[in-house]
C-alpha cells in the first residue's frame, strides 16, 4: 500500500506538548474539513501534487534525517487508506515517538492499540469561528489518555466559553495536557489570557504557533 505524501521536511514543533523540540513531518494529502482559517488548504485539494510513498520507504525517510520524533499531520491524516498500518509498522522502530496531528472529527481509539506513551494524539477542537464545529466528534474526548493532547482552536470569546465548558464536563485537565490555540489575526493572547484568569483555569496552556512568528506565516516546509 502507499500513500500520498505531498510534503516531508525536518523542523520543530510549532505546537503541542513537544513544541520547540525537533521533528520530522509526513503531512498527507486531503482532509475531510474545510475550516475558515485553514492554512494548509493546498494540501486537500483534489489535484494536489503528491508523491506516492510506501511505509518502507517512509520509514526509510524518516532514519535518514536523524529525528526521532515524528509528526503525522495533512489535512486530516486518519482519513487516508491504511494509516493505521503505517502507524502500527513506524511504532515497530522503539526509537522513534509518533504524533498524530488529527481535526478532532475522526474516531482515534482504533488507531491507538497498545502503543502507549510512543504514539499519542494532538487533537483539535475546531470551535464556531471554524464553521466546522457541527463536525466535531466528542466522543473522542472519552477516549483520551496522559500522552494526548486537546487544542481548542480559538478565534473569539465564545469559542473560549465552549472550550471551558468541553473542559469541565470531560474533565479535560485530569486526563490529558489542553492547550488554546489562537486563530492568527483573530483574537488577542491578552483575551485568552485575561479568560484564563477570571475563569482559574489551572493547566490550561496558551500556545501560540512558533512556526508563524519564527517564519513567514504562509511559509512551507517548516
């Protein structure tokens, strides 16, 4: 089986719980979103140039750079064809931790087997600035473990409102690391953060995306 892999490189992470650490990225063609902000939305379209790789050979890729940390991100990377082997056949290299970077619409408990703290998910919550919320899929919230992530996509103060709610029903904090992740141009940190302060919103993170102020925002391949 291969894949359509349509971009690899080796950068940091620009967020998550191993933001700033190295990295090696397999992003995947396709998505099945269209979110209003989406900064990949060349990645998803139908005549996306990509190249058609096998596991053997991503793996290949994946050794040569050095990296032990990879991140597998698209669009929507667990909607294409045979993911799941691809993830259960990378994990099978103890050296190496793989992130799922998933929009929070697929079901990600079959993908996650026995692999423990090697593979984990960072997971989105698309919120109403999106006009993609309708699509989120809260069963995933019952499925999280300490190795995964939540990251409410935020863009106004009711996008911070549902988020504290989906917080406080799911006992996010006790489960797994949450993060609010501001929609570039959209809100202001000093919102999330005066948000955080009035509602106690103890080991919730802001996170700002590292990738958009070390480089130009609409740069690829970092």
């Amino acid at each position: 089986m291969n894949y359509k892999v349509v971009e690899t490189f080796v950068s940091i992470n620009g967020e998550g719980k191993k933001s700033g650490e190295l990295a090696v990225f397999i992003r995947l063609a396709g998505c099945n979103l269209r979110c209003s902000y989406c900064d990949t939305m060349w990645a998803n379209q139908d005549d996306v140039v990509f190249k058609s790789m096998s596991k053997e050979e991503i793996y290949d890729y994946i050794k040569s750079t050095g990296v032990t940390n990879v991140t597998l991100t698209g669009g929507e990377p667990l909607i294409q064809e045979g993911v799941g082997e691809l993830i259960d056949y990378l994990l099978t290299d103890e050296k190496l931790c793989i992130e799922v970077e998933t929009n929070g619409s697929v079901a990600i408990q079959k993908f996650r087997k026995n692999h423990g703290r090697r593979l984990s998910f960072t997971m989105d919550y698309k919120g109403s600035s999106s006009l993609m919320e309708e699509k989120m899929l809260l069963k995933n919230f019952e499925t999280l473990t300490e190795h995964d992530t939540v990251k409410f996509v935020v863009g106004n103060e009711y996008d911070l409102s549902k988020a504290k709610d989906l917080i406080d029903k799911y006992h996010l904090t006790e489960v797994c690391h949450v993060f609010f992740s501001p929609i570039y141009k959209e809100i202001e940190g000093e919102t999330i953060v005066e948000f955080m302060k009035t509602n106690k919103l103890n080991k919730v993170r802001l996170q700002i995306q590292l990738h958009k102020i070390i480089w130009s925002p609409e740069e690829r391949g970092v």
